[in-house]
C-alpha cells in the first residue's frame, strides 16, 4: 500500500510541476485554496474576485463532490468559471486541474484561483503546481484545528481567518487561534478577514496584486 501510494504522488507531482510551468510561462499567479467544508470559502473567493477586478483579472477552477452550486456563486464575480466534479474523491489532483484548464479562457487573466474540495485530510498530499497554498479556518471552528490537521497547515503560505464579524458571537478566542496557527504554521501568513463586511479583504487583496507583481518580474519572457 505505501508503494501504491509513493507511486500516485510521484505521477502526481511530475504533473504538477507540468502546470507550474504552464502557468508560470503565461505570467499567471495560481493559488490553490483550501478549507474544511462551510469555512466561508466560496464567499471569500467571490469577494476577493470582485475586490480585484479593477487591477486583477481571475479564472476559476472549482473542485467538489457533487453540484455546481459552488461554481455558480462564483460566476456572480463575473470570472470565466471551470467545474471539476470529482464524485467520490475527496481532493483535486494535478491532472484533473490540467484537464480543467483546456476549458478555461486564460487570454487576459493574471490569477487562477483553485477552489479545491472542502476538506482538511486528503486535498494535503497533493500538489497541484500552485505558487500558493492557501488555507481557510473560520472562527466558528475551534481554535484547534491548526493542532488537529497540522499536514495542512504545515504546508500553508498563507493562512486566511475567516467569518471575523462572527468571532464574538462564536466566543472565538484570538490569542489562542493565532497561537496555534504559529505553532503548526510558523512560516504562514495569517489574514484575518470578513467576507460579509469587508474586514482584512483590502490587506489580503493588496497582497495578491503584489504578489502577481512579483512573480511575473521575475519571468520576464512571461506572456
């Protein structure tokens, strides 16, 4: 079984590093986003595309077991949106992103946006050829769960505290949440935000623009 199993994540890398390579060649900033499911994490995408679209352009890959509802919330942004319906898998992998992207109108865009299947476990181990990885807790789920999945926020660049309007109705304890992120994800960083208000949006989306900025300098040859 661990043979199997170093065999799939080692066809699934190669691929990954395919894609990186894609979406490096045309100048793309990629975020792979992560959470557990009802984290707010459709909501914060669609807020985010809305935030950037005067200085960024996005598509979208949305990954989930069944339904498209997920994909149509985020066409109210406005951005070109690409379903994978993974059925009864409970991660994206880089395949399916890669197969994903043929449907996806990339002439323009400067952010591809990853929305992978609500879990903490699976969607962990594999590489999708993202710059980012980014994770998701809301306020309204413990501030243990850094602690109790540390693979997935061990591998976080960045971590986004979501529903923050919510934290004093929820008795959601600050200190102890950013304690716990620190110590599973001491490399991360750590937005805290409200998708409904606007809270932290303005910082997270800043952060965005220049890191776009940033990786496309450093590949002039970009298209």
């Amino acid at each position: 079984m661990v043979e199997v199993r170093q065999a799939i994540l080692g066809k699934n890398d190669r691929l990954a590093e395919r894609n990186r390579g894609f979406f490096h060649a045309r100048g793309l900033l990629t975020l792979n986003v992560l959470s557990s499911p009802g984290s707010g994490k459709t909501t914060f995408l669609r807020e985010t595309v809305r935030a950037l679209a005067s200085r960024l352009k996005a598509g979208v890959v949305v990954g989930d077991l069944a339904t498209d509802n997920d994909a149509r919330r985020l066409r109210e942004s406005g951005a070109p949106v690409v379903q994978i319906t993974t059925g009864t898998v409970c991660h994206l992998d880089a395949e399916m992103v890669a197969r994903a992207l043929k449907q996806l109108d990339l002439n323009g865009l400067d952010l591809v946006i990853i929305e992978n299947v609500g879990n903490l476990v699976c969607p962990a181990s594999y590489d999708l050829g993202e710059d980012l990885r980014v994770v998701l807790l809301s306020v309204t789920e413990g501030e243990d769960k850094p602690l109790k999945y540390p693979p997935m926020f061990q591998a976080a660049n960045v971590v986004i505290i979501s529903k923050i309007d919510l934290a004093q109705a929820c008795g959601y304890d600050r200190e102890a949440a950013l304690a716990n992120l620190r110590k599973a994800a001491p490399k991360a960083l750590i937005f805290e935000t409200s998708a409904r208000t606007g809270q932290g949006m303005e910082n997270w989306t800043e952060y965005l623009v220049q890191e776009q900025r940033r990786r496309k300098a450093a590949d002039p040859l970009a298209l």
